[in-house]
C-alpha cells in the first residue's frame, strides 16, 4: 500500500511517499526557517503563508521522486494535530480536497507519536513495550508504548520545551536562531569541560514531567552578572543541565515500568550530546535505544506516512461529496 504523507505542522512543508509503512519512497521537506530566523522564532503568518505558496509543488515532487501517479496511492495522511492552527489548516485542506477528487481515504496523523515512528522506518524496527521519549521546539513529552495504537502520556512539559529553552537561551547569549544547533556546536567547542556552573531545573509532583523555563532564567542571570565567562563554557553547562534532566527521566521510566526499549524524536533528537548521554546509558542498563536518522528528526512526511499506515482511515469512505438540490 503507498500512503502519500503531507507535514505541515510549523515552518517545514512536507510530502512523502512510504510503503507499506516501512519504505520510504520519497521525502520532500522545504523549511522556511530563514524567513524568521530575523524574529528569533517561527512567525506563524509566514508559516502558513509558505506552506499555501508551496504545497502543491512539494506534493508533485514527492510524487516524481517516488516515480507514482496519484492513482498509484491507495490513501493520504496527513498531520491533524498538534502544530500552528493556520499551517495546519493548509494541510489538511489540501490533503482533504486530493482526498475528494481521488476518492481514496483520509488519515489524520498526531505529529507527536509520529516523531517516535520514525524509528520504524529504519531497517532495525523496535521492539515494543517501550518508552517514547519526544523532543523539539514545542514539544517534550515520555510515553509508554504498548502498541503503534497505544501511546501513554507519562509526562510532559509545564512551560518550556527543550527546543523553547535551546531558542532562548541562544537569544539570551546572542547567538542567533534556531539556538539547538548553535549550542550544540558551540559545547563541543568548550575545553573547560569539568566548569563548576551547574543550572538546575524545578523539582516537580509528577517525576516524568519536565520544566526548563527554570534553568532558561538562571543562565539569564548568570551571564547578567558573569559577563567575563566564554559564552561556550555557559552554553556547555546549559546543554548538560538540560540534557542530563532529559536523560534521568527517560531512564527513570524504563526502570520503573521495566521496559527495555528506549525510542526518542523530534528535533533535539538530533543533539549529538543527547544521542551520546543516553547511548552511555542505556548501554550501562541493557536498554535498547532506537534514534532517527538525522533527516527524520525534523518535521517530515515520511513519519506521517508511514505511521498513517497503522492508524485506521476515518471512515470506510472518503469525504461525501455535497450534496446538491
């Protein structure tokens, strides 16, 4: 079965052809990102704005690099939820109209638990039970997951998301936008790797829900009045904090539900100190650990395709035609 997929969430525009749920046939992603790196964050209006200049040029692209017509595709999926509400509609209504005209089903696709999905779309799949750690710019979130159609909220953000924090804080040091990248690149650089500045998060009720607005105001402060240490040992300290928060929580789970599958997405995933926190880790306590390729960390289609193939479509039937009098 080929299911088209089409992201439209936040800044990226996306159209993607997977087999069976498992081959990816085409991924087109277009981002606007350097439309509002000058705002320090995505303006919504420009988003959507990009997403309706572009959107039907990005679906025939993923249809040619998947050498399919439209009638090769047997349904469409399509991010539903969550997102911006106006790059959200252009997605959906696109994906509704071609649902109309082509007659085939609709399937609406939760970005979030998709992210996780990407895993499976690497030769070696995951085994479930396991523990769905997400995290990007607006979203940080653990899930227990007993099936691709059981995804339980363990816990999640109550102000910042990991992205949030990373964004800021580069705004903060005045680095520049998007600040995960930046960051990332400039503790690498850092050779005082054993600094004394330590950041440290809220203590909250529910163990598995994260707060980093927190450690946000503290590097604040800390540079407000430490404006003489090199801006890579802050951005070291910042990244550790938040990464060894993400890290205890996501592990603190495994062993509480006794789960030995690890699965993580979403753009911070991308974070090579993430990626090497968690791989010592899971490695210590036999915990297999699943991560994106790099490209399916960032909003795509091919997540929403290829997760779209184990959700049932709405209804039997596409959308009912108007009916006339």
């Amino acid at each position: 079965m080929n299911i088209l997929g089409i992201e439209t969430s936040c800044d990226e525009t996306a159209a993607s052809v997977v087999k069976n749920g498992t081959t990816i046939l085409s991924n087109v992603v277009v981002s606007s990102l350097k439309k509002h790196a000058r705002y320090g964050g995505v303006i919504p209006e420009i988003a959507s704005r990009h997403h309706l200049q572009i959107i039907n040029t990005i679906v025939k692209e993923s249809l040619s690099e998947a050498r399919l017509e439209l009638s090769a595709i047997n349904a469409i999926a399509v991010t539903s939820s969550p997102g911006l509400m106006g790059s959200l509609l252009v997605g959906t209504s696109f994906a509704k109209a071609l649902s109309l005209a082509l007659q085939k089903p609709l399937i609406e696709v939760d970005h979030i638990k998709a992210h996780l999905y990407a895993n499976f779309l690497s030769e070696k799949k995951p085994q479930l039970p396991a523990i769905g750690l997400i995290v990007s710019g607006g979203h940080t979130s653990l899930y227990h997951i007993t099936s691709l159609k059981n995804f339980k909220l363990l816990g999640q953000t109550r102000d910042d998301a990991a992205g949030e924090a990373f964004d800021k804080v580069a705004r903060i040091l005045k680095l520049g936008y998007p600040g995960g990248p930046i960051i990332d690149k400039l503790a690498q650089e850092n050779k005082k790797t054993d600094t004394l500045i330590t950041f440290k998060g809220a203590e909250l009720k529910n163990p598995f829900d994260f707060s980093f607005s927190g450690i946000k105001t503290a590097v604040l402060y800390y540079r407000q009045n430490n404006p003489q240490t090199p801006v890579e040992e802050i951005a070291f300290a910042f990244q550790k904090s938040v990464v060894t928060t993400l890290v205890d929580k996501a592990l603190s789970a495994c062993q509480k539900l006794k789960v030995k599958t690890l699965l993580i997405g979403g753009g911070v995933a991308a974070n090579s100190h993430l990626r090497a926190a968690l791989l010592k880790k899971c490695t210590q306590q036999h915990i297999a650990l699943f991560t994106p390729p790099l490209s399916l960390c960032v909003d795509n289609a091919a997540m929403i395709a290829g997760f779209g193939y184990h959700i049932k479509p709405i209804g039997r039937r596409p959308h009912a035609r108007p009916r006339t009098h």
